[in-house]
C-alpha cells in the first residue's frame, strides 16, 4: 500500500490489490536477459526480445495468442529484459533460449506543506533556497498515481522554459492533452499494460496521467511545488503552500492504479523516467521481504544511479518494530517520517470558564456553543448510544482501544465527543467525521475533575475548532508508523538513512476528490467535502521532503554524484529537537529515537548544501558489497545489467556516512572487533583540518585513526578506520554513539551514528 495513510473513503488503493485470476493458466512474468547474449542481427533489445518469444511460441504445443500480444513490455534503461504472458511450458522453454538469467513472476506493489518548509528552515533571505535558486531546472520525476494539472501548485509562473535536454512528453490521454502540461509540470505520462496484462477484462476509469486517487497530486507539491497565496485545510493551517524546492520541474510517471499497481508498470516508468531525463527519482512505494536482486525498485534505482539520478523512497509504515523497513537499499536514500512543529487544534470551554486545547481536525463547522456535557469513561462495549444524543460526550482511552471508542461514538447521535487518550495514533483519527476533540491525560484531568464535581447534571460547554498552532515543542519526533532497520535486504548498512517531515503534511489535492466526509447534523448520511488541499501522514510524505532537498543541493552542486548528494544530507542532519534535546520516538513513549528509528537525523537542507566532507561510492563500489553479500553473478548480472562482474574485491565494508556493527553470539571468540575504513572527500575551500570526535557506544571500545584529518584543498580524499570491539554476547539489543569530524574553524561538523547491536546480522529472504 502507499505510504501514506487516509481516511477510509480513500482507502481504494489498498483494496484493489487483491490479484485477480488471470487467463487459463498464462502468467505475466519479468524475465532478466545478457545483453551480452543479443546476436547482433538485431538492432535493437526489443526485436530481440520478440523474437525470443516467437521462436518459443511456435515450438510451443499450447494454444495461445499470437506472440505479439504476449510482449507486454520491452525494457532499455531500468533493466534488460521484457515483461511477456506466459503459459507454463513456455516459460520453461524460454528458460532455455540464449541470454536467458531469471524470470519474476509479476506482482503488485505495496504501496504503503505549507508549513512544512519553513520547519526546515528554508526562506528566501539565505541558505539552501537561495543559494540553490530554489531548485532551479532540476527535474524531479515521480512514480506514482498520476498528477492534477490544474492545481495552483503546478502553475509555472515565473519559471524559465524547460531545459532542451528533456526528452519528457505530456501524453495525450482521458481528460488529459498535452496543453495540460507548461514549464512547472513537464511531463506526464502512464503507464498500465502490466496491470491489463494481469486483468484483462479490467476498464480504467481514468486512462491517462490524471490523478484520480489524490497521492502523486500530494507528492508532487511537497517536493516541487510552487508558492500558493492563503492556501488551508478548512482554515486549518492556513499560510503561503511552497513545495521544497520550488523552481524544481515535476515529471509524472503514472503507474498506481486505482485498479492495481503491478511491479512490470512501476519498471516501465523507471525505464522511461530514466531515458527522458530526469535528474531525481521520488519513489514513496516499496516492496519488503524481497533480496536486492528480486526487488524491482533496488533493481532500476541501480540503472538510475549509472546515470547519475538520485532516488529517494520511503521506509514504509510497519513501524515501530525493528527490522520492519523497505527500501533498504545501499544505493538509494531511505526516508523515515517526524513531526513537524504544527498541531491542529480546537479548544473545549467548560461551564466554569475554563479552557483546555487538544489535537483536532474537524473540517465541518467551527463550533459547538453551550451544549450539554456528559462524561462516559470507556466509550467501548457496553457503550449505550441511546443516552448521548445531542450532547458532548467524554470517554476515556483507559486501555489503548481509541479506535473502538471513536467508531462507537461514530455511530451515535452525539453532537461532539472528546477522548482523553495518550494513544500514539491520535492522528488517524483527527480528521474526525464528527466533531471530535483529543485531549492528553493532563488536559482530561481538568475536564474529569470539573464533571465529577458537579451535582448538577447539566453541566454545558463549547468547542472551537480550526485551530492552528505553530512552534509546538518538542519537534520534530519520529512518528510510531515510520518503519524501522536494519534493513532485511542489506543488514551491513545502517538504515533508514534520515528523517523528514511526514505527520499530517498539507500538500495539493485535486479538485473533484472529495478529501474528507462528514456527518449530517443528527441523523444517517454524510457530506462530501472539497478542498485544493489535503492532510497526510506517513513516509510516502517524508519521501519526497527529502527528494525536493536533494533537487536543492543538485542546483547548487550539478556534478555531485547521487551518493556525494546522499552524505551531504545525512552527515549534516540534526540530532537535537527545537528544545536542544536528543529527537523523541513517539513509538518507544518519547524514548530519544535510535539511528534506526531516524537514521543519521532529521534533514537539514541549509547545511546539506555546505557539508564540508563526503562519503563517496561508485558504483563498482556496490558490487563490490554485493559479491560480500555472496550474490551470484547472474544474481548481481540482473541488478547491474552487465555480464562483465568483477568480484575480486568482495567486501562487506562500504564507504557509508554511517556504520552498523554485529555483536551476534556466533562467533566462538570471547570478544568480537568490527573495522570499518572510510574515506572523505573535501569539499570546501581553502587549507582545513578536521578532528575526530566520538561519543560513547555503550560500553564497547570505540576508536579512530587517525584522529586528524588535513585537507590543503577542495578534492582531496583522506581514509580512516574506525574500530569497535566488543564482548561477543552483547547484552543491550541496540546501543548507539556518533563520530563527528569536526574542522578547526568550527564551521563543519560531519557526523556519522554508530549502531551496535545484538540483533542477528542475518537476512530473512537470504
Ligand atoms: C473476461 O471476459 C470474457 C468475455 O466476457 C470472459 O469469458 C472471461 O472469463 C473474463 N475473464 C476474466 C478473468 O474475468
Ligand atoms: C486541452 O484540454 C483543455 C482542458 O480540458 C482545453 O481547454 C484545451 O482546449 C485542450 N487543448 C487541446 C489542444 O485540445
Ligand atoms: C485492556 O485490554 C486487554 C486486551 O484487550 C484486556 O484483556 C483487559 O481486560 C483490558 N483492561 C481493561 C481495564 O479494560
Ligand atoms: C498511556 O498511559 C498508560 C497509563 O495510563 C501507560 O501505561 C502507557 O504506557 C501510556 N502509553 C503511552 C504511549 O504513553
Ligand atoms: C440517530 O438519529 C437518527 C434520526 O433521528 C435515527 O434514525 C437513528 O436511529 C439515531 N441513531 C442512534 C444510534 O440512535
Ligand atoms: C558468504 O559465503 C562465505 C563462504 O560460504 C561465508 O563464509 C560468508 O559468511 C558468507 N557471507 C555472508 C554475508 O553471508
Ligand atoms: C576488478 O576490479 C578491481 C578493483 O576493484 C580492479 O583492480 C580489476 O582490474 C578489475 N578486474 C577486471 C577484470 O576488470
Ligand atoms: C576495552 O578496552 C580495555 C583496555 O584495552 C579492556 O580492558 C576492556 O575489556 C575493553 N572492553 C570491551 C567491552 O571490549
């Protein structure tokens, strides 16, 4: 499913991706070819792909259609290889033809701002936007559920003309022509021949890059949205809408359905994001409990990054247990989710005059004036709905069943209702159908003491709702859903790798999408609201926060690699929220959050752009680590889409900006030492040196050398080595410290977390 999580009206997504049985017996499947293997008869992949399968169609005893029905899609840049239908027999004789590795059988996807950026300290008088001129022609593509044109976020006023070396097209489709598209939105186009191939009885209500579900619209103005005057969420949140980077150009690659979302569209939009240009790839999807070399995203973000694309994705909403991430890929950048210093608010006034504020979302009227208040305690089984009409009730979350209650009160004729809960989940439930206020247990002390104190039932109050309130402390905290490391697929890298705004992200939503229902005063049905703008949570919104920053370190460093852009944005992230305290994990009750949990931190663009050093990788670098990893060489053939794989440096060890260590009780050693070497490229200016600073990892024996590092100019590299030794039973399930490389002139501090821990190294797929 998407990232993200809406309300039950919206939930189509998920439910369509039931599979549906297809065609007697043929599958579509994604079969990995050698290039190597091509004769050079042909001119191209693709009529040698089709005629791979004519050749094993007419040897073929099954009746079938003709073999050019069965192509579904030819593949150049994200992999080498075809999406086909396939019966059983041919797809064991097309594991015999020439240039044959592996097939995958097709599958479907899990898909899992106003303020927002000036949370990240962004503003037009200094630092990233500035400096990178807001983004400017840098192309962010997006695969997702498609794009609402005519929202006020893609209008293109004041942007230059499209650079000449896009190769992008606004393709034409229902509700959907090419005049659609201007100098913001360069692109759009879609991309379903897998999901038809697997339903083919299917009709699309929307066949084009028309965004019918609300998410890519979402997605799209977070990363790359232009500035939209008085935007809010019924009055929630009202102030000037910008994406991160806001000069940035968007790239629609339509490849969620509301029908289904299959594995074989997702490659399709990679490959064509790929070839048209794009310079950053915002991917808020992912599929776990698959090995690098199965998992189509890790798959085509390895061809993306050849060609010097950066690939954000999301980690997924399965948090908070450990080791619930996906898209913890070495070469991608994994997002977790956080707060951000905004609540929505309303404000109960009791009889007696007093006040208390609590979290709410109600988008219908804005207040409920002198109505009867009467308090409930659980509102859970033996709930009387008969009792509350008309009036305010208060129930009590005593045990963790906030949802029971809230849906239980759902259906009765309350006029409001107010839940005194320390639930993590609040948020789901603040866009309330009804009017529903949540206040923390000190707040409902307030308001229980006043109603057990009064002799006189008759108690009355009043609800304001479409409050905001800006600069809540403490901010940012990761939120419980965000998904935790290691990661399944490559434990020896520390993910996921940082954190970025997700809770309750107000971003573009298209006009004929209903964002929110409510109740009818007293009585059955609901309403259907409108709205430019819509709320979301989860780390589908944290993805493309981070890709819109590194669109901005792109504009002011065009010849960064992905993974020089990555380190910047990890090495200068923040630790400490805005009361300068370690940042809080509201999963594990506002325990300071691991790096597992967050990563290195909390993205920082304005010092993202000026890091002073970077970890490094190419891409020999990842094959390297994945021969380590004892991937065989079709195995790695598959990822790199190269017959040529060099593995005589396999390693374990790659120049990460953050280090993850393995103390499981395998060895048969009383201690275990874990060395890591690193090397740093310099990339200010003028003579520096910087000092090595570490803090403790628990009570393991942690060092470096050396522990100085002098640079005389912009360029150089330098190695270290970084030690940790260790009891081989550790006793603490995760521990963690930080090393900082810190220059003289106290203008840079680098910094890298260190992860030890107990869990075991290995993989569940492996
Ligand atoms: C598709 O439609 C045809 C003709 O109406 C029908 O025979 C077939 O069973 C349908 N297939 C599926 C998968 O629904
Ligand atoms: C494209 O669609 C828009 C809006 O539907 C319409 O106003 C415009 O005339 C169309 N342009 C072309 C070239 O068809
Ligand atoms: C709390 O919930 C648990 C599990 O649902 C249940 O066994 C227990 O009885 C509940 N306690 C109270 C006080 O309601
Ligand atoms: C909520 O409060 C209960 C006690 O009332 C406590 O046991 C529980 O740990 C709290 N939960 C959170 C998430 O703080
Ligand atoms: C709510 O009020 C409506 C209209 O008066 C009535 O039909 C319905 O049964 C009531 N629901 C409950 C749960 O009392
Ligand atoms: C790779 O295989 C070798 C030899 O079997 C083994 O010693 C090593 O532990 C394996 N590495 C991983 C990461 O599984
Ligand atoms: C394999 O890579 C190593 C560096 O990792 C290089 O020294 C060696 O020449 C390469 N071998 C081939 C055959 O390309
Ligand atoms: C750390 O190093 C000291 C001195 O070399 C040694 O005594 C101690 O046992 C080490 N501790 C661990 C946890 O390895």
């Amino acid at each position: 499913m998407a990232d993200s999580f809406q309300m039950a009206s919206h939930l189509s997504l998920c439910l369509c991706l039931l599979s549906l049985l297809v065609l007697a017996n043929t599958e579509t499947y994604i079969v990995h070819m050698d290039l190597a293997a091509k004769p050079t008869a042909f001119s191209s992949h693709h009529s040698w792909f089709s005629t791979t399968l004519e050749s094993i169609t007419t040897t073929s005893t099954t009746i079938t259609p003709s073999s050019s029905s069965k192509l579904v899609y030819s593949y150049t840049n994200a992999i080498n290889g075809f999406t086909a239908t396939l019966s059983p027999s041919e797809l064991e004789l097309i594991k015999n033809t020439p240039g044959y590795l592996y097939t995958i059988k097709d599958t479907t996807v899990q898909l899992d701002t106003t303020h927002s950026t000036q949370f990240l300290g962004l503003n037009s008088k200094s630092g990233a936007w500035p400096v990178s001129n807001y983004g400017k022609d840098v192309i962010i593509g997006l695969v997702d559920s498609g794009i609402w044109p005519e929202s006020e976020s893609f209008n293109d006023h004041g942007m230059s003309s499209v650079p000449s070396r896009w190769k992008g097209e606004c393709e034409v489709g229902f509700q959907f022509n090419s005049s659609l598209c201007n100098k913001k939105l360069i692109g759009a186009r879609y991309f379903n021949k897998g999901l038809l191939s697997n339903r083919p009885n299917l009709t699309l209500s929307m066949n084009s890059a028309r965004d019918t579900d609300g998410h890519g619209t979402h997605t799209s103005s977070t990363a790359a949205g232009g500035y939209v005057k008085c935007a809010s969420y019924f009055g929630y949140g009202m102030g000037t809408a910008t994406g991160v980077a806001p000069y940035a150009r968007v790239a629609m690659y339509k490849a969620v359905w509301d029908e289904g979302v299959f594995v074989s569209d997702i490659l399709a939009a990679i490959d064509q994001a790929i070839f048209d240009g794009v310079d950053v790839l915002s991917l808020s999807f992912g599929k776990g409990g698959l090995p690098l070399h199965q998992d189509p995203i890790a798959i085509a973000a390895f061809a993306a990054l050849e060609k010097g694309i950066f690939v954000s994705t999301s980690a997924g909403n399965e948090g908070p247990a450990l080791r619930s991430l996906h898209n913890g890929t070495p070469w991608v950048l994994t997002v977790a989710a956080s707060t951000i210093d905004r609540e929505f608010t309303g404000m109960l006034t009791l009889g007696n005059g007093v006040a208390v504020m609590g979290l709410a979302l109600y988008p219908g009227k804005s207040s409920l004036s002198q109505v009867p208040i009467d308090y409930i305690g659980a509102c859970q089984n033996d709930f009387n709905y008969k009792n509350v009409d008309r009036k305010i009730i208060v129930c009590f979350d005593n045990n963790n069943t906030l949802s029971e209650q809230f849906y239980n009160v759902e259906s009765s004729n309350v006029s409001g209702a107010i839940f005194i809960t320390n639930s993590s989940d609040v948020e789901f439930f603040m866009q309330s159908t009804y009017p529903a206020l949540f206040l923390d247990l000190e707040s409902g002390k307030t308001v229980m003491n006043y109603l057990q104190n009064l002799n006189n039932k008759e108690a009355k109050a009043s609800i304001k709702f479409h409050g905001t309130r800006l600069g809540t402390k403490p901010a940012p905290r990761v939120a419980s859903y965000s998904s935790r490391g290691p990661s399944n697929s490559c434990p020896v890298v520390l993910k996921p790798d940082i954190t970025a705004p997700g809770s309750l992200i107000l971003a573009a939503w298209p006009d004929s999408i209903s964002p929110t229902i409510i109740k009818k005063d007293l009585g059955t049905g609901t309403v259907e609201l409108y709205s430019k703008l819509k709320i979301l949570s989860g780390t589908s919104m944290s993805c493309p926060h981070a890709s819109g920053v590194a669109a901005l370190i792109k504009a002011a460093h065009p010849k960064w690699t992905p993974s020089a852009i990555r380190s910047a944005m990890m090495t200068t992230s923040d630790i400490l929220d805005n009361t300068n305290k370690p940042i809080q994990d509201i999963g594990e009750f506002n325990n300071p959050a691991t790096p597992l949990a967050i990563g290195s931190g909390h993205v920082a663009p304005n010092k993202a752009l000026n890091p002073g050093l970077v970890y490094d990788i190419n891409t020999q670098d990842y094959v390297n680590l994945l021969c380590g990893l004892n991937y065989t060489k079709i195995q790695i053939q598959a990822i790199t889409r190269s017959s040529n794989v060099n593995c005589s440096n396999p390693s374990l060890d790659i120049n990460y900006p953050s280090f993850i260590a393995y103390f499981d009780a395998n060895t048969h050693s009383d201690k275990v030492i874990h060395e890591f070497k690193r090397t740093v490229t310099y990339v200010a200016f003028g003579p520096s040196t910087f000092k090595a600073k570490l803090t403790a990892v628990g009570r393991l024996n942690v060092s470096v050398t050396p522990e100085k590092l002098s640079f005389r100019s912009t360029n150089e590299k330098k190695t270290y080595k970084l030690r940790i030794e260790g009891p081989y039973n550790m006793e603490d399930e995760v521990v963690y410290g930080y090393l900082s490389w810190i220059d003289s002139k106290g203008k840079f501090v680098v910094r890298s977390p260190i992860v030890a821990t107990s869990l075991p190294s290995t993989t569940d797929t492996f």
